[in-house]
C-alpha cells in the first residue's frame, strides 16, 4: 500500500464517518473506496466493518442522556445472535457468492438510503404490543448487518419505527444501541477469523472518527437532502461499477 493508498482509505474513512453521523450510509462511501483500492469484496467488508466501529460508539454516546428510550436489552441480544449469524454466513459462503450479490446490496441499501425520509413517515404506525414482530425483524436487519452491513441504520430505523409505539428521538437512541452492537460483535468475530487488512483499519478508524466529530458538530449547517443525494448518487456509481466488474 502506497502513499496514494493511504490517503484514499484516509480520505474515504474521514467522509464515511461524516456521513454516518448526519445521515447514515457511511458504508456506501468507505467499501468501494477499500475494493478501488484493491481489496476483494470479502475483505473490503470486513476491514470496512472494523474501520467503522469507533464511528458507532461515539454515536451511541452522544445520543445518551439525550432521550430515555423503551428498553433496548431484549432486542440487543437477538441483534447480537443474527449478527454472529450474518457473520458466519459471509465467512462460510464462496468469496464468488458475495461478490455477485455485492453490486445488488449496494444498490438496495442506496435506494433505501434515497428513500428514507418518506420511511420516516411511517414511524408513527407502531401501535400496542409489536414484540414478535419487533424481534423477528431486528434478527432480520442483524443478520444483514453482520453479512453486509450497508444501509443498516435505515432498514433497523424502519423496521423500529413500525413495531416500537415510542417517538422518533427514542426510536433513533435504540437503533443506534443495535447497531453498536452489530458493529461489536461483527468486530470480534472478523478479528478472531475474518481476513482483515489491520494497516487500512487502523487508518481508517481515527479518520472515520474524526469525520464523525465534524460531522456532529455541523449537522445543523447542512442541507441533507444535498448530502443525501450525493451519497446516493455515489452509491448507484459503486453498485453499477461493482456489478461490471462481478460479471464484466
């Protein structure tokens, strides 16, 4: 890895980690950038997966104290267990596999991300008792996260908002908790078995902590209907580039 090499991974940890604290999707700007870079999918995912988590625990620990949210112990735990099981199955599964099923996962999850203010709208739906649902769909969106990872705030936010009777504030406090917790736990079963690349990690993560630091601090300042169509925008690129380069 050139010098090049290091300022690109630095560069697209600093803006992933900037996007993750205003709008989501940080993911959709930080593994392409690792593939451009020359890693395979599978260990772009995981590296990026690793890089992340700092982004995620000071997510979680700005939005504490900021609202008290119904419990988040029940669906951490079955967040935890479809995470391990999202992560063996990336492990287990042919490199080929994923790598076909790429291109289609980036192009979901920027969809999603396009289309999450009008999810939003749908938050006030949960009415009485949701939790087979509730948990039946976090197992879901924690086995994606562990797999991939991409777009998980939005589908855990969507699929809280309809089962979770509590305002947007408190909803936002649990999904950040699952999703530190997908990230946790994905972080310790890739360490132990995935095929991390730790040099990019390490720059990654400070860099991606960083961008999430400025990005905290001017979320207020900026348009996120702008950010979020460039994200998106970037996101159909690295879903189009990713499937030519699968099949091409």
């Amino acid at each position: 890895m050139d010098v090049g090499d290091v300022v690109l991974m630095g560069g697209a940890g600093f803006v992933g980690g900037f996007v993750n604290s205003i709008a989501g999707g940080g993911s959709l700007i930080l593994f392409p950038a690792l593939v451009a870079g020359g890693l395979g999918t599978v260990a772009a995912n995981v590296t990026n997966s690793v890089a992340l988590w700092p982004g995620y625990l000071g997510n979680v620990a700005a939005l504490r104290g900021a609202s008290r949210p119904p419990s988040a112990t029940s669906p951490a735990v079955v967040s935890a267990v479809g995470a391990a099981a999202g992560c063996a199955l990336l492990l287990l599964t042919p490199t080929r596999i994923f790598s076909v099923a790429v291109p289609f996962l980036v192009l979901g999850a920027s969809a999603l991300f396009a289309f999450q203010p009008w999810l939003r709208a749908l938050l006030g739906a949960a009415h009485g008792d949701h939790r087979v649902k509730l948990y039946a769909g976090v197992l879901v969106g924690a086995v994606y996260g562990g797999y991939f990872g991409g777009g998980l705030g939005v589908i855990l936010l969507a699929l809280l908002g309809l089962t979770l009777p509590a305002p947007l504030a408190e909803v936002n406090v649990v999904k950040g908790t699952l999703q530190l917790v997908v990230a946790s736990v994905s972080l310790v079963v890739f360490a132990l078995f995935g095929p991390v690349h730790w040099v990019i990690a390490l720059v990654v993560a400070p860099s991606s902590l960083a961008g999430g630091v400025l990005g905290g601090r001017l979320a207020r300042r900026l348009r996120e209907p702008v950010l979020r169509a460039a994200v998106v925008g970037f996101g159909v690129l690295a879903g189009v580039w990713l499937g030519i380069r699968a099949f091409g």
